[in-house]
C-alpha cells in the first residue's frame, strides 16, 4: 500500500480554445507525482491529454463524433 492521496481537480481556464480542463495527480501536484491532464473544447467536441506515466509524457488529441442509427 502507498502513502499516495489521488487529487482530481476540475477548472474553467482562462483560454479560447479550451472550455474545461480536468488534472488527475496520484499525489500532491508539488511533490513527485503522475498525471492526466484532459483540455476539453466543446465547441468543436474534442479534447487533448497529456499523460505523464514513470516519467513519459504522452500527448493524445482526440475528437468525439456524434452518431445516429435509424
């Protein structure tokens, strides 16, 4: 078992392309820790995470499309 205390936070940046950003740390963002950030634009429905795991950082655009089914 780890001393680990998981944060999630949930913001409204100050950024034209980004509407909400969600961080997920596995510890205190000041002490040595991972993370996930998720920028969210949801004008255009897409998103860019940044994944920083045993110390690689992994950049992912992603784009969600809506579908329908008749």
């Amino acid at each position: 078992m780890t001393d680990e205390k998981p944060i999630i936070k949930a913001t409204t940046p100050n950024s034209k392309k980004y509407d909400t950003k969600i961080d997920i740390y596995t510890d205190d963002p000041r002490e040595k820790h991972e993370s996930i950030h998720i920028a969210i634009n949801s004008d255009d429905k897409s998103a860019h995470i940044i994944d920083t795991t045993n110390g690689d950082t992994e950049h992912t655009d992603i784009k969600c499309y809506l579908t329908t089914h008749v």
